[in-house]
C-alpha cells in the first residue's frame, strides 16, 4: 500500500482537475472553486484502492492571488472489495499568483505564475513537513493550450525530489476538449517516478465543468493505473 501511494500522486498542488501540473491562472477575488473528485481507482499489481473523496479548494483573495487547500483519502481494498485500511494523503496548503498576464487572461504572450506552499501530515507514514515552489508556464493559441510546470520539492520524510510537467489541452472554446499530460518527477539520489495521462473536461457552462481520465505511472518496472472522475464549481462567496 505505501509504494500505491508513493506511486499515484505527486507533491506538487493539484490546481487544475484532473492534472497532477497546474496552470498559470487564478480565480478571481472573492470566488471560491471547488475540486472534487467523489470516487476514483487505484491498482498496483494486485492491490486496489479508491480515492473518496479528493478535494481542492481554491479561494481568490486578491486580483492575482489564491489561496489553495488539498487533500485526498485513499481506501485500500483487499480482493472483495472489502475496505482494509484508509489513509489521508496529499495534503498541502499553497499560495499560488500570477506574475504575468498573458494568454490566459485575455493578453498576448506567456502566462507566468508561482504557487509557494507547505506539505502537511498525512495520516500515514508521512507525519512530517515539507514545501515546494512551482513555476508555471502556460500559453494558449487558437487550436491548442501548453501548460508547463517546474517545481524542487522538499519531501515530507526529508528528501529533496525536482518535478516536471506539461499539460496540453484541445482548442479552448470546445465544449469537450482532449487532454493529456506527461510528469517526471525525481528523487535525488532515489527513485524515478514517470507518469502518463489522457482524458477530456467537459464545460458545461462557465462555472462547472466535469472531467474524466486515466493515468499510467511507472517506478523501477512497477506500473500504477488510475481513473479520476470528477467536477469543478466556482461561485462567489464574498464580493471584492
């Protein structure tokens, strides 16, 4: 169960559903957003958990600024489905800005954005604390969008790991888009972790959309499968 959970996510905040990268955007002050992804599928080799419930929750509180809360419990289950044990991982608050409007928003050229934050207990072995700090790269053209990530990671369990990752995504103004992403993330002097996903997000209007994946990761000859489910909703709880 702990190589499962090593192997099915990452550290770095995950910002953007069903991506484990993010992209350089915010939401605007005084907008929440909320992430949910009510129930997904792990599987390492035999071993098979859900994910019920993942929840990030984005809440706008300046003109380029969000604050940025995570979590995820994963449920392992043994061959009748039967749940074993129930852990609380990927925890992290963040602060994430937007250095440069660009693309994203309405401009010309790059989006340019950072996102500082703090990696808190989880309930299983990873009791302590770590940090990280990404910078992102996104840039939107008519038939397709790029987003690129680059973060050093200061694990929980005190290892320094570096993570890179690229989303692309089909032509923004489709109602239901292609998705896919690509991440590499290392441990210095450790393990290699590669991972691989395609999906579609589906806008059903301008403050809900669905999404649907599955991801593929790999470490030393042992493969992880996955498939995210779930939603995005943002509405305004507070006016600027």
């Amino acid at each position: 169960m702990a190589a499962l959970l090593v192997l099915a996510t990452s550290d770095v905040a995950h910002a953007y559903r069903p991506f484990d990268s993010t992209d350089a955007s915010v939401v605007d002050e005084g907008i929440l957003e909320i992430e949910v992804q009510p129930v997904g599928w792990l599987r390492e080799g035999r071993s098979d958990a859900l994910v019920t419930p993942a929840i990030v929750a984005n809440l706008g509180v300046e003109p380029r600024w969000e604050i940025v809360v995570q979590g995820r419990n994963v449920v392992a289950l043994d061959g009748t489905a039967a749940a074993e044990e129930t852990e609380l991982v990927d925890t992290g608050a963040f602060l994430k800005g937007v250095l440069r409007h660009g693309s994203l928003q309405g401009a010309t050229g790059p989006s340019i954005a950072t996102e500082l934050g703090v990696l808190l207990p989880t309930s299983n072995d990873s009791s302590g604390v770590g940090a990280t700090a990404v910078a992102i790269v996104s840039q939107r053209w008519p038939l397709a969008t790029v987003h690129v990530n680059l973060a050093p990671i200061w694990s929980r369990d005190d290892h320094l790991e570096l993570f890179i990752g690229a989303i692309g995504e089909g032509p923004a103004h489709w109602v239901v888009r292609p998705v896919a992403e690509m991440f590499v993330e290392k441990q210095i002097g450790g393990e290699l972790v590669v991972s691989g996903l395609a999906g579609a997000i589906w806008r059903v209007t301008d403050e809900l959309s669905f999404d649907l994946a599955f991801r593929r990761a790999g470490e030393s000859g042992t493969s992880v499968d996955e498939l995210r489910a779930g939603f995005t909703w943002e509405f305004r709880v507070y006016s600027s």
